[in-house]
C-alpha cells in the first residue's frame, strides 16, 4: 500500500475513534442535561479536556510549542463554528431522543462532502458520492421525513450539523500546517472562555424557569455536582479530549470527503447507548438506517484502499 494510502488508513482510524467517542460525550450530555446547565458540562468537561491536552497530547507531540500559530482567523473562525454547532445540537439533544437528534446531526457528512468540492477544490468521484448519499438515505429512513421527526425542535440538530461541516472544512484547510493539538487547542480555549463568561452572567438562574425545556437548559442555575455525578463530568472531559483530538487528526490527515462517512459510526453507537441509558429502543426503521450507513462506510474503505491514487494532489486552500 502507498504511503498516501497509509496515512488514509490513519485518517479513517481517528475518525472512527472520533466517532465513538462523540457518541460517549453525547450520551453524558444528555445524561446530565436534567439536572445541570449546558454551560456548566461544557465547562467542566473544557477543564478536564485542557488539562489532558496540555499535560500529555501537547508533550507528545513535541512540546508547547506546537501550540503558536500564524493562522489565528482560521483559529478564531473554527471556534465560532464549533462553538454554534455545540450550542444547537447538545440543546437539542436536550429534549429529543438521543438516537433521532444523532440521525438528524448525521447530515454533517453530506454537508461536508459538498463544501469540500465547493471550497477546498477536492475530486471527489461517483463511489465516494454514492457511499455519502446510501448513508445520508439511511439518516432519512431513520428520521423518516413528514412524521414526528420533523418539529421545531428537530431543527437544532441540523444546525449544529451546519455548523460541524463548517468547522471541518476549515480543519481540512489548514492542511498540514498546523499539528492535531494546536487544532484541538483553541475550541478548547474558546469553550472555556464562552462558557465561563455565560456562567457568570446567567449562573444565578435568573432566566430560567421558562416552559420551554430547551431555553431552561440553556439558562438554568449552576449547581454543583453530587458525589455520584462527578464521574461523569471527568469521563466527559476525559473523552472529549481524546475526540477532539482525533478528529482534528482525521480531518488533517484526509481528505474532508473520505473521512466524513466514516463518523456515521456515531449512529449505530447512539442507538446502542440510547438503549442502554434511556432505555430507548429502537424500531426497524432504526435498525435499517443503522445498516445503511454502517454499509457505506465499509464501501468507502473497501473503495479507497483498492483504488490508484495519483503520485501528488493540489494542496488545499488555506484559509486564515
């Protein structure tokens, strides 16, 4: 196999870890969302994310000083986007089924795949097309358009699927510029400063109390954690450090076109949790969707690593 081909191997591997472990942090979030705020888990889980990027991943990978960059409106532009794309989906999460705001999230690929052409200049060719589009149907047949499925609430995951697209296309951008721990640094930073300042200004509950579930998650008061739930704000920021990591890695590494279907792994991995947790089981029309979208990724890679990839690509553009 090609070095290229390798290092497309890697790519798919840190995106399937990726995957697996959003779907963890999905599930503590929903978990939590009872009885905490959004701002509190995102900043408990920021601090225990920092803390484990900066005491091992940053030293791994040659020191503090991967952590300069001279793309800081690259930087500043993939936290706005992260940040909006946190914001709408664990909000919607909230008060949604875990397994339906997944599936409806899961349009994050499509959106991926179609910007990369758009913006990065990237071939993508009729297998990888068809590999995106059999997994995006099996969003659909999950979400089943025209049902239950399809209100208000529902809305918000689909944004934050805009909004993940936005920030992997400008990962994908910075090409190989900038290490996967500067990449995950600075969402990080952004997490943590947004959610300080939110906790401070709404922190008294003053806002909340609202009929609507999901403006009361937003605006709730803080409340500090019992005995029992302080594993799960570590376990957040434990893994959130890891998946953002590797996702900054996957998307460095690959083309935005080749790894996005292989985060529809997070599907199947929801509707596991879902069960496990909320005690949400899924009906056939799950089980199908899972199916096609776990089958598209094995496509993809089956396709990849028997393909003749040609001796150099263009670069993609850089932005920032």
């Amino acid at each position: 196999m090609s070095g290229q081909g390798n290092v497309n191997i890697l790519g798919v591997l840190a995106a399937i870890g990726a995957g697996i472990s959003f779907s963890i942090i999905d599930t503590i979030f929903k978990f939590l969302s009872g009885d905490y705020p959004l701002y509190e888990v995102v900043l408990m889980r920021s601090i225990g994310a920092m803390i484990i990027l900066l005491a091992i991943i940053v030293p791994l990978e040659g020191g503090y000083h991967v952590l300069r960059t001279d793309k800081p409106r690259l930087h500043l532009l993939r936290c706005c986007a992260v940040l909006f794309a946190n914001l709408c989906f664990f909000t919607g999460l909230a008060i949604m089924p875990l397994a339906e705001a997944v599936a409806i999230a899961f349009a994050t690929p499509l959106i991926v795949t179609t910007l990369s052409v758009i913006f990065l200049k990237e071939s993508v060719g009729p297998w990888r097309w068809t590999s995106v589009g059999i997994g995006f149907l099996g969003v659909l047949v999950i979400m089943r358009p025209g049902l239950d499925t399809f209100q208000p609430s529902a809305l918000l995951p689909f944004f934050g699927a805009c909004g993940y697209a936005t920030l992997h296309i400008l990962t994908r951008s910075a090409g190989g510029t900038e290490r996967g721990a500067t990449l995950a640094f600075y969402p990080m930073a952004g997490f943590l400063i947004v959610s300080a300042c939110v906790g401070l200004a709404f922190g008294d509950g003053r806002y909340a109390g609202s009929d609507n579930a999901a403006l009361d998650f937003i605006f709730r008061a803080w409340v500090w954690p019992t005995p029992e739930d302080w594993k799960y704000f570590i376990g957040v920021g434990i893994v959130g450090s890891v998946g953002g990591y590797l996702v900054s890695q996957a998307y460095r590494l690959c083309e935005a076109g080749l790894v996005a279907p292989f985060e529809y792994i997070a599907m199947p991995m929801a509707v596991l949790w879902g069960l496990l947790v909320f005690n949400e089981w899924p009906d056939l029309p799950v089980w199908i969707g899972s199916g096609l979208i776990i089958g598209s990724g094995l496509v993809s890679v089956w396709r990849e690593t028997r393909r003749t990839r040609p001796a150099s690509r263009p670069r993609p553009r850089s932005i920032g």
